[in-house]
C-alpha cells in the first residue's frame, strides 16, 4: 500500500472516531438534561396541588370574625337554653294587669273599732310592670258575686308609681270598720264571701275570700271599708 494513502486513511479513521464519540457526549448530555427536567416536572403538580387545595387552605387559615361569631352563636345554641329566657322584658313596663297579679290578705291590728290589713299585690308574671294608686275594693256576697254595700272609700295621697318585677310584693292597706257598731236598720248586715279588688287602672277585677259581715245599705254614715294607696313591700301583718 502506498504510504501516502496509508496515512489518509488513518486520518479518516480518526476523524470519524472524534465525531462518533463527539456525537455520543452531545446526546448523553441531553439526555442528562432532560432527565433533570422530567424530575422536577414530576415534583412541581405536587406542590401546585398542596397550595391549591381549599381544604388545606380551610385547616390552616385562622376563622374570620363572621365565622368566629356563627360558631359562638351555634355553642350558645347548643346549650339547648329554655327560648324564653332570649325574651326581653319591654322598655317600659305597663301597668300590672289582674292575669298578672296574685293577692292576699296578711294580719292586721285594730283601732278605734276598724281593723286594718296588708292586701299584698304579688307580680306572678314574667316582667316587670307598675302599679301606681288606690285599688278598687268592695264587699261581694252569693254565688253571682254581687256587691254589698258601698266601695272603700281612698284615704291619703296617692304615692309614687312602683316597679314590681317578678316575684315583689306591693299592698294597700284596708280598713275593715265593726259591723256591730252601726245600726242594724241603718246598716243591714249581710253575710258576704270576700272582696272584689280592682288593681289600679284596671278593668278586670280579682276575688279575695274573707268571709264576714258587710253593711247592705249605701247611704250608711261612715264607712264599712277604706283602703290607702298601693306602697312598697308587704306591710305588717
């Protein structure tokens, strides 16, 4: 072989062992690099789907104050609390109503022949209301409940109006005078049951049993009975 054709052709040899193993370093290189993308392709819809996801979100983020106040509203509720106990009593209370009121008689101490007792007012309701002045009282006899002589007559000034809420106690005093010491033509003694009461400013009444003996007739001098204004507490007696 020609010397000359010899060297030629180790030359090309040569050329060609550089590109191939030139080739084989480019596309181990890419192939590297496309291996790192892959790897950090695969990671990145993990974390995308960690920060997007509302019930990660909802766990870690502290409750508004509107939320914060429906959870206070739910525990509250929760209690099972009887629903009146959410009413509220009105601004202003009204004058008591007899639905309202429960009455009764204490003991009392006589006089000059008139024996004076506590009528007590108790709020049997749920709020609070006011009584303010004299109460209406008068004898009732029989079973249809009919009025026996003249009403009590006020004595005093009328006092101030009075809050009773539920449970307190309010009287007006009444004077119950002797039937005996009147003259039975001028009184017509009548066996009566009790006392029909008309609390201030009402129109429905209330009966108090105390059985006894009242003047029939309303032109009798003097007075059967008499009552004070409503005051604070429940009197003597």
């Amino acid at each position: 072989m020609d010397p000359e054709k010899g060297v030629a052709m180790k030359r090309t040899i040569t050329a060609h062992v550089l590109l191939a193993t030139t080739g084989m370093a480019l596309a181990l290189a890419g192939c590297a690099q496309n291996g790192g993308d892959d790897r950090v392709q695969g990671t990145a819809p993990d974390s995308a789907a960690a920060t997007s996801d509302p019930a990660s979100a909802s766990e870690s983020a502290p409750p508004t104050s509107t939320e914060a106040n429906a959870q206070s509203r739910e525990v509250s509720t929760s209690k099972g609390e009887p629903r009146a106990a959410a009413e509220q009593p009105p601004p202003d209370p009204d004058f008591c109503t007899s639905a309202e009121l429960s009455l009764s008689l204490g003991e009392g101490g006589g006089a000059a022949g008139t024996v004076y007792r506590p009528l007590r007012f108790t709020n049997v309701g749920d709020f609070p209301c006011v009584l303010q002045g004299f109460p209406g009282v008068s004898y009732v006899a029989g079973d249809d409940g009919h009025q026996v002589g003249k009403p009590a007559e006020h004595t005093g000034g009328e006092g101030p109006a009075l809050t009773l809420y539920p449970g307190d106690v309010a009287h007006a005093d009444v004077g119950f005078t002797q039937v005996r010491n009147y003259d039975p033509q001028a009184c017509s003694p009548t066996e009566v049951r009790g006392l029909r009461v008309y609390p201030p400013q009402e129109t429905a009444s209330k009966f108090v049993e105390v059985p006894g003996t009242g003047c029939a007739r309303s032109e009798l001098h003097g007075n059967q009975l008499t009552v004070s204004t409503i005051e604070e507490g429940p009197g003597h007696g």
